[in-house]
C-alpha cells in the first residue's frame, strides 16, 4: 500500500475490530501514522528546496519527524 496512509489505516482498524486481542495490530496503526506524518513533513521540506528556499528547507528537515 505503498503511501496509501490512510487506506492502510482503514484495512488496519477492521482488522482490529475483528481482532481486538491482537495488539500488534494497533501497533501497526502507530507505525502508518508516522509513516503518514514522516512523508507529509519531507513534502514540505521538498516544495521549499523546489522554491529555492534552502536555509528553510535544512531548518524545516531538521525538525521532520514521525511523533
């Protein structure tokens, strides 16, 4: 589900409705939402080096993370 976050979330919920018991599941969400925050902030940092804002784009990927 390559970059399908939210999809891959959806898939994951109904799985864990039908598997409340299988915590590996829930931690699996944890993970598509890091992935989906991780991918949004290297966005960000890539239209600001397509701006030809680099100063910004090195601060901004500094501060990228998947919290």
């Amino acid at each position: 589900m390559k970059g399908e976050y939210e999809r891959a979330e959806k898939e994951l919920n109904k799985a864990l409705n039908l598997r409340p018991n299988y915590t590996v599941l829930s931690k699996d969400i944890h993970v598509i939402r890091q992935a989906e925050a991780l991918a949004k902030g290297l966005q960000e940092v890539e239209q600001k080096i397509k701006q030809k804002q680099y100063d910004e784009a090195a601060e901004q990927l500094e501060n990228v993370n998947c919290r």
